[in-house]
C-alpha cells in the first residue's frame, strides 16, 4: 500500500490530469470534527473548514478550530458570526443556564435548538459556490449526549432535501452529506484519528473551556472524552483545570 502522505500534498493531488474533489468540512475545534477532517483529507479531497461563532460558552474551540486549520493545512477556514437570539435557551449560549456535570434523562439543556441544521445549510451554500460535492459533519450516535440532530435519519432527511434544493444536484451532481463517524465509538473515533496523524492536543472539546482551553473534567463531553482515551488505551492530552 501506498503511505499516507502529508497534509499538504494527499495522493490524489499526484495524479496527474485528474481533478482534486472538494469537501466543506464543519470544523468546532473538538475531537470528532478533527477526526473528521483528518477523513476527508486521506480521501483526497480539498477541504474548505468552516466554523461558526454563535456566542458559544466554549468559543476556546474557535481557537482550536483556527489552530488545527493552520496546521493540517486546509484550503480555506471561515469563521461565520451568527445571531446568539437564534440559540437561547440552551446551556452552551445562555450564562444564566448550568452546563449539567451529571448525566441526565432525555435531551440535555446543552441542545441548542436547530443547530446542525443552521450549520449544514451554511455548509451547503458554501459547498455548491465552491463546487463542492461533499459537506463532512462528525456526528456520533454511539457515544454522544442524545442530540436529535446528530441521529442518521436526520443526516438522510437533510441530504434528500439538499438535493431537492441546490442547482447543482438538479443538474446532476449531487451534494453527499458524510457522517463518518456516526457509527463509531469514541474510542474508535481517537484510534482512526491517531492512525491519521492527528494531534488531539490542539483540539478543545469542553464546554465551558476556559479562555485558555483548558477543560473542566466535569461536564458530558469531557467526560465522553476522557473514556475514550482511557478505552482507546492512550494518553489523554487534554489540559485540564
């Protein structure tokens, strides 16, 4: 087999003649979105980051995102600025709302309403102005807080409306939305992302990091996090408070 290559040269830029495809990858900063990221590139495909400021608790994955765009190189990152009223009500935009550091029953106040779908349809508008025929989301149904915008019959939905709604998919090139890691367990998730090269200490998944990025230890993604280094049988890097 042929050995993986660098960030910034895959090896689907080696052959000659044909032309490189290209991928919107939804980039927070935190563990899946870099795996996923990571995914996209050993594929062979261009990848355009994109990240969005919402008034998150945690904008320290702003910072992650910015770092792991620098150094695996992406063609493009931006960083979209939204509208915080659109995603009140949740734990992650609200200060007067506690991140839960316990588990709960149901859906936790850390869902902020809509929020896949805003993302993937800014994602979906840069990748058909781009020529774009992946959009790259790291939604996870194993090992994740129970989301309903993370779940693969919400993927399937988006993507045939995605399809029903752009010119290009009209035109015959449709837009494939790719969940990678949906079916995977976090450990696996850290496993496939160390084969790739991955640095996980750029990343920042907590949420309520600090200025500095360094995690809480307590709330459900650090605690998603820690078990899959532990059951991955690796060092955890995270910085911790």
């Amino acid at each position: 087999m042929r050995r993986a290559v660098s960030w910034a040269v895959s090896w689907f830029d080696l052959d000659i003649g044909m032309k490189q495809e290209k991928s919107v990858v939804l980039l927070s900063g935190g563990l899946d979105s870099v795996t996923g990221l990571a995914m996209a590139q050993q594929r062979g495909l261009s990848c355009y980051a994109l990240s969005f400021d919402y008034n998150q608790r945690h904008k320290a994955e702003l910072k992650a995102a910015q770092r792991i765009a620098k150094k695996m190189r992406v063609a493009e990152h931006k960083i979209i600025k939204l509208d915080s009223t659109a995603f009140s009500g949740s734990a992650l935009t609200d200060n007067d709302i506690e991140v839960p550091e316990q588990e709960s029953d149901g859906i936790p106040v850390t869902y902020v309403p809509a929020r896949n779908t805003i993302f993937l349809s800014y994602a979906l508008g840069w990748a058909e102005v781009l020529g774009a025929n992946h959009i790259y989301i790291g939604v996870n149904v194993v090992d994740y807080s129970g989301y309903p915008d993370c779940r693969p019959e919400y993927i399937a939905a988006f993507e045939r409306m995605a399809n029903l709604a752009t010119k290009v998919a009209v035109e015959g090139r449709p837009i494939k939305i790719e969940t990678p890691l949906i079916h995977l367990t976090k450990a696996e998730i850290i496993r496939q992302g160390v084969q790739l090269g991955v640095d996980y200490e750029l990343t920042t998944s907590c949420y309520q990091a600090d200025d500095e990025g360094r995690a809480c230890g307590k709330c459900d993604s650090c605690r998603l996090r820690s078990k899959g280094f532990l059951d991955a049988g690796l060092d955890d890097p995270t910085r911790y408070l």
